[in-house]
C-alpha cells in the first residue's frame, strides 16, 4: 500500500541556508595529493625550456624565501637557476591549466587541475595556513620519513606534511585544534571500482535498496512506526511513513566544481521542481562516500533525508534564526562556514541528522558510522 506523508510542509517553514552532505577529509587529502603531484612536474630544464621555465621578476618584487620553496618539495634543478626565487611560475607538464604565482615573501596562489590553492606561511614560521578550494586547514611540514603512526600526511622530496582539518580561527576550538577525522580503518566497499566509472548511479542504487528495506519495515508495523532518536534535550521521535515518503521521491545527482560556497559541505539537498528532493553533491565526494567503511554512502544518503523531515526543516531553521538574532549581520556564508569553520549552530544541524540516520540504520541492520562530521552529541563542531 502506498505510505501517505501526513505532514508534508515543504515552503511553509522560514528559510534557512541550504543544507547537505559534510565534505569527507579523504577527498581533501586526495586534492591535496593531486596538487603535489602537479607542483613536481613543471620544472624539467635549468634553462627554462618549453613550458617548464621559471619566469624571473626583473624587479625583484616577489622574493620568497628559499626554504619555503624547499618545503614544498620543487626540484632542486630549478632552485639552482640563478634568480630563480623571483618569479612568478607558469604552466606544467603534468597539467597545462597548472599556474602559480607569488603573493608577498611567504605566499602563493595556484591553480591547478583540482581547482584553486592558496598558501601562507604563519608567522610561527613552522605553520602553513593552506586554503583549497574554500577549505580552510593547517599544515606543517617536517623533514624526514614519517612515523608509523602519522596520519593524514602527504610525503614529498625531504620530508612529509600533515594536516589538520581545523581552520584558521583556532580559537572557535577553545583555543585548540580538533582531533584530524581518523583514516578508513576497513577495506572499501565492494562498489569502489564500479563507483569511479559511475558515482550517480552506484549512489541511486543504494537508495533502492534503502527504499525497499524501510518499506518493509513499515509492512511490518501496519504502515506506521514512530522512530526514536537521540536529540539534543533527550529522545526524540519521527513518524518513518514521512521519512519513506521523502526517500521515495529522493535522488542524487554528482557534479564537478566545489560547493563550499553553497551549503559549507560537498553538496546540498533542494526540492527538485517534480515534488520531490535532490541532492547535488560534488563527483569526488561522492565517490568518497562510496568508497569508504561503515556504509558512509547509506549514511550520507539518510542522513540527506532527515534533513527534509519536518523535524530536521524545523530543527534547521530554528538554529538558523537563533543564530541570526544572536549575531546581527550574521550571513549565510559566515553560518556554515568554508567546509567545515561552520558556527556552532550549523553543526548542531548536523548532529541532529546524523543522529536520525543512526536510527534508521537500526532498523536495517545496518553498523552506524563511529566518526561523522558533526558527531552525534551536539556540541556545535566537527
């Protein structure tokens, strides 16, 4: 029998910033990756040959300082070149969008075929605040092989980086930096080679299979179960016929580019104009979601869905609003932040559907996530 949503509200609620899956650090990690690997190619001749040259500044009005070239691993041919710290350096073997200039002593831009870097050196002189793609995060560099515990780090010539997903406002952390999210510690799943050739599929896939196991949930109890969940002021429930009714009219759609700037995460869920719901999410976050352990793919895609309920809408809205009246000329981009810099507010959002996606998995069978951006007890960060 058909489920009918009994309290369908779509419009009628205050609208509040858009709202959607959280950017995965692995993703992060591998855009990082792919600028390294990009950032070692330019450079093949000492004399500047072809398309691999340092341009030098006559002028002289860029000097930066050797080490930190070093740092990033360029080739030691090219730092040789006499001059070769004044310049603005252009295009790659590796990519030929590839294009770096310098800003100030200490700092440069590139643009790269995973979109747009940007690097200051802080005034620690150890620190590196890196902003990818909207993305906020610190990184130092150490020389040497790295440790068998280090996580999150890309090695290079001389040495290794880490990075900490974090920010530069340190202080919103209490005055430290939150634990790195930890590494996949499971096998990928069996849909990782098929999730590469076609993301969008693969992902609308799993919302069948979703839809047919809540559906028979639902047969079980008569067409109607109150689902219990961890709120923030102690249980909560939502009637799961309305949850089916969303999932039914449900789809995801990747898309290149970033949407930081969107939602503050790899995607956002919207009305799809056919009365049902969508959710962009960025084609590399996606397959980082399917590719990674504890069913993050399920998860994102539940967790999606209670954000439409009428209890995630109006939980949303309601730490929308509260925020705004606490912080006037408060603005959407300054809510949720870059990625993962969101205000308290906008984190609580997202514990608050995560928590509805545990609850759902429960009753699949299904092993919840144990680290997901926003936890799960609504202290307002990652």
């Amino acid at each position: 029998m058909p489920y009918q949503d009994s309290t369908y509200l779509q419009g009628s609620l205050p609208e509040a910033p858009p709202t959607g899956p959280p950017l995965l650090w692995i993703s992060v990690l591998d855009d990082l990756q792919l600028f390294f690997d990009e950032l070692g190619g330019p450079v093949q001749e000492t004399n500047g040959a072809d398309q691999n040259s340092y341009y030098n500044d006559p002028s002289d009005s860029a000097p930066l300082d050797p080490m930190f070239l070093q740092e990033f691993g360029w080739m030691n041919a090219g730092q040789n070149v006499p001059g070769a710290h004044y310049f603005d350096y252009l295009t790659s073997d590796v990519d030929s969008e590839f294009l770096l200039s310098t800003s100030g002593v200490t700092a440069f831009d590139a643009v790269f075929s995973g979109g747009h870097i940007s690097v200051q050196k802080l005034s620690d002189g150890n620190t590196y605040g890196i902003n990818l793609n909207g993305l906020t995060m610190f990184a130092t560099w150490h020389p040497g092989s790295p440790g068998s515990g280090d996580n999150d780090l890309i090695t290079v010539v001389g040495g290794h980086w880490t990075f900490l997903y974090t920010g530069f406002d340190v202080a919103h952390y209490g005055g430290n930096a939150p634990p790195s999210p930890p590494p996949s510690i499971a096998a990928p799943s069996a849909d990782a080679l098929a999730a590469r050739a076609d993301p969008e599929g693969i992902a609308n896939q799993h919302i069948q299979t979703l839809r047919a196991q809540l559906h028979a949930v639902l047969d079980q109890h008569d067409g109607h179960w109150m689902v219990q969940f961890h709120g923030p002021n102690g249980t909560e429930y939502f009637d799961l016929a309305d949850l089916v009714y969303r999932l039914d009219h449900y789809h995801i759609h990747a898309v290149d580019g970033s949407l930081t700037d969107v939602s503050g995460g790899a995607g956002f869920i919207h009305p799809d104009g056919h009365g049902g719901w969508e959710t962009d999410i960025t084609r590399d976050q996606l397959v980082g979601y399917e590719t990674q352990a504890y069913h993050l793919l399920d998860f994102m895609i539940l967790h999606e869905v209670a954000h439409v309920l009428p209890n995630g809408t109006s939980f949303s809205n309601s730490q929308w609003w509260g925020w705004l009246a606490a912080n006037p000329g408060g603005t959407e981009a300054t809510y949720h932040g870059n990625g993962m810099n969101g205000v308290a507010a906008f984190w609580q959002n997202e514990s608050y559907a995560n928590n509805m996606a545990v609850a759902l998995e429960s009753l699949v069978g299904l092993a919840p996530p144990q680290h997901v951006a926003g936890g799960f007890d609504y202290a307002g960060v990652y």
